[in-house]
C-alpha cells in the first residue's frame, strides 16, 4: 500500500492507515491464497467492497477476490487448499469457498470470493446479464458500479490499483461511477438501486450526475428480475440510514416502479398525526422502529414500519366537517402489502408476518385509556401470536406527534396495556390461549366423529376461552352441551 504524501489531506491518511491495519490482519489468509495463484501463473487482488471496507476500518472476514485465471482454472488452485468449495455462480466466473485460517493466537474462518476479470450488461430484453472475461483488472474495475468499489490490491505485494480516484471518493465520501453513470446503468440497470442502497449503508452522498442518470433511466430497472431487486430492498431496509435510501428511491422515481405504493403515500394528509404527508410519517415510523430493535436489524419490523399505511390512498375519504378519513386502511393495506411483496418474490412466511402486523397496526388504539375487558386483552394477544413484540414496537413507533402531553398519554396507555398482558400471562399463560376441552374430548362429549363440526365447537371453546378466561371442566363441558342443544 502506498504511504499518503505531504500533500494528502488528513481523511486519505486516515483511510490508508486503517486499510494498512486491516489489510495486515487478513494476510495470512490472502497472501497464502495469492502465492498458490501466483505459482500457477496468475494474478490475484483483493478487490471492491472489501477494499472499500478495509479503508473504511470494517473489513470483516468475508473477502472478494479478482484474477485473471479462467474459474475451471480457479476450481484447480482453490480446491486442494480450501476446507470447502462452492460453484453456484461459476457461470457469471464466481467461486466461492470456505477457509479457517490463524490470526495472531485464535483461528478465524473466511468466506471467500474469487471472480476472473470480466464485463457484464444486459441486452435491451434480458433480465439476466450477459457475461464475458477480460484479461486486464483495468478493464474489469472500469466495469464495477462505484468508483468507492472499483479499487483493487494486488497480492502478495500490496500493490494499491485506483484507476478511478476511489480513495478521493471515500474520504469525500461521495458515490459515483467509473465511467459515465448512464454507461454503467445500461450495463446494470440494478445498480441505481445499489446506490440508493450504498447511500443507506454507509451514509454517503450520491453525486449529482449519478441522480440525474438515475432519474433519466427509472424505468431501466424494469427489466431486472423481482428477485435481485428485492434482494438490494432488503439490503437498503437492513441498512444504518434506510431513509437516506428509500429518499433516494423515491426522489428518482425508482420506487415508482420497484415499491410504488410508497411514492404514492406523498399525496395523502394525515389527519391523525398532523404531518404533511403520510410518506414523511411513513419514514418517521420506520426511524423509530428501528430505534427499538434489541437484537440487531429487523427486516420483518422494518418493512411493516414502511408499508402500515399504504392503504390511505385507496380509502381516502373527504368528510363534510372537513376532515380528511381513512378508514379501514389497515385492512386495504394488509392486503396491498400482501400483493406488492408476493410480487417482489418474498417467502410466504415473510409475506404473511408482514402483512398480519399491517393489519393489527391499528388494533391498540381501541384501548383507549385502558378500558379493555380481559378478554378483549385476551384477543389481542392472541391475534398477536408470535408476532406480539414486533406488534408492540409498531405500535409504539407509529405515534410521530409533535404534541408531547398526547405522545405521553399514548406511551403511558400502552405501558399499561403490555403490564395488563404480563398479568395475565402470568395467571393464564396466554401464549397458549386454546380451549379448555380437546378435539378427542369434544368428539366423545358430543358422540360424533371428525368432521367441520369438531372445528366450529373449537372455535365456540376458544372464543368463550377468551371472553371468561380459563373454565373448570364441568363448566366447559356444560357449555359445550348447550351450545350443540341450540345448533341441533
């Protein structure tokens, strides 16, 4: 690595310090790689994201390399000296693989990436790109999407490559591209969204030229597959900053095409919460989400956080006093979340979670200021299922009013609802809510065999297992009794 000058500024000493740093500690593995590459006749660098993260102080344990080997020759070097090897994307030149190797007294496993030069773009048509390999890492980092990802380090003698004025980038910590950004677009069309999703990571600005091309060339990104866009959604929402991406999107007008129930949501006013449109509430409450999470960034709270009021615009209703309604948005929403995700190619798990907090997001506030029967605790819970501590999160992050004495009373009712549910925990085990006789009793109190009927006196059960609470066995079982009498 090269040593910064006199005349370099403070930030471009500070990277190349920590880059020297990081670069040092995955060595053992790296070099060794690079001298079995080396000895086969081949050059091998460290390259993009990972030589951003190591000048960035971040550089993990999963690293990228790039080479001019041909991968039936990288299979060759990789497979006698890595603990495992695989070759899911060798047709876009990719192998991966797996390596334990010692740094300073404890032994650290790498994910590895080795991927021969190349260039890529789509055709006008295609949603896969085409792929083809280089022989020159010139030629491949002018292809990579950002300047910031187009530095490289050449192995084993540390040979710093920025062809691009990456480093400049990073310390100014601006986002552009090698060549034009319209070039790169066109080669790539994901890679506007990668910027947005860049610009939420590592909180950087976009350059001007970059949001100009992303905004020409929105309608480009049509013609990448549901599943890569996803995939670069979900890595804008797990970011550090996802409103400075999802901003980006919507500025842009991608969102209007990968997520346009979002830019859809600056029309509307929001009566409830005073803000001037439901988007900057929207955003609002993904921040505060966020602001709660315990365990590291969830995706399933986050993307509920986004989309809980998408179904304002479809239920909008001007009242004659003037006011502005929305009634039964969460319903239209929980179904317009399930569409919209169902189209991105989310599992069925994650769709389902998703939209069951969109439709519940509205729940809490029939509370009121503590008014609720047991039961009607009970049934909130309940409905809540596994989903109950990101309910609760939600919950909470959706009052964004400036009024502070209305926040405090909201946050002071909600406290009391969670202490009324642990009570009840407490005394009935709520997490298991389920009728107090069994599908087997109930088909020999009833003298009947399977069937819908076992199903509609379950349910009979649970609701009144609800609405009174546990029931001794002859309690319950009389009921059930009068229950058939009145079917019958």
């Amino acid at each position: 690595m090269p040593n910064a000058n006199e005349d370099s500024p403070t930030a471009l000493s500070q990277v190349q310090r920590r880059a020297v740093s990081e670069l040092l500690r995955v060595s053992p593995v790296a070099d060794d790689l690079a001298r079995r590459f080396q000895d086969a006749g081949f050059r091998l660098a460290l390259v993009g994201g990972s030589v951003r993260d190591a000048l960035l102080g971040r550089l993990g344990n999963d690293l990228d390399f790039t080479t001019d080997a041909r991968p039936e020759d990288v299979l060759k070097i990789i497979r006698p000296w890595a603990d495992s090897v695989w070759d899911v994307g060798i047709a876009f030149g990719t192998v991966g693989a797996q390596k334990d190797g010692r740094v300073g007294d404890e032994v650290q496993r790498f994910q590895i990436e080795v991927t021969t030069y190349r260039s890529e773009a789509y055709d006008r048509t295609s949603r896969k790109p085409e792929v083809s390999y280089g022989d020159s890492i010139e030629d491949d980092l002018v292809r990579r999407d950002f300047t910031v990802n187009a530095m490289a380090v050449a192995l084993p003698e540390k040979e710093f490559i920025d062809p691009h004025g990456g480093l400049e980038d990073l310390a100014a910590r601006i986002l552009r591209t090698p060549g034009t950004p319209e070039a790169s677009f066109s080669d790539d069309p994901l890679r506007m969204m990668r910027a947005a999703r860049f610009a939420a990571q590592l909180d950087f600005e976009v350059a001007p030229d970059v949001v100009e091309a992303m905004t020409a060339m929105a309608e480009r990104i049509e013609i990448v597959s549901a599943e890569r866009v996803r995939d670069e959604l979900n890595k804008l929402l797990l970011a550090a900053h996802p409103r400075k991406g999802l901003a980006l999107l919507v500025d842009t007008g991608l969102a209007a095409h990968v997520l346009p129930e979002l830019p859809a949501l600056r029309l509307e006013s929001d009566e409830h919460h005073r803000h001037k449109d439901v988007y900057e509430h929207s955003l609002t409450v993904l921040d505060q989400a966020i602001a709660l999470e315990q365990d590291g960034p969830d995706l399933v709270l986050r993307l509920a956080a986004l989309l809980h009021d998408i179904g304002k615009p479809r239920t909008r209703r001007f009242e004659k006093d003037g006011r502005v309604s929305f009634h039964h948005h969460e319903v239209v929403g929980a179904k317009m979340t399930k569409k919209r995700m169902t189209a991105l190619k989310y599992s069925n798990d994650m769709v389902k979670d998703v939209s069951r907090l969109v439709e519940l997001h509205l729940r809490f506030h029939g509370y009121g200021t503590g008014e609720w029967t047991d039961s009607a605790v009970r049934r909130y819970v309940r409905d809540g299922g596994p989903l109950l501590d990101r309910l609760h999160k939600l919950t909470r992050s959706d009052c964004t009013t400036r009024n502070k004495r209305k926040a405090t009373a909201l946050s002071r009712a909600y406290d009391g609802l969670e202490e009324r549910i642990a009570q009840l925990q407490e005394q009935e085990e709520l997490d298991s809510i389920r009728p107090d006789l069994d599908g087997n009793e109930i088909q020999e109190i009833l003298g009947i065999g399977p069937g819908p009927l076992i199903g509609k006196a379950y349910a009979f059960l649970l609701d009144l297992r609800l609405e009174n609470g546990p029931m001794e066995r002859d309690a319950a079982v009389a009921a059930l009794k009068e229950w058939w009498a009145a079917q019958n």
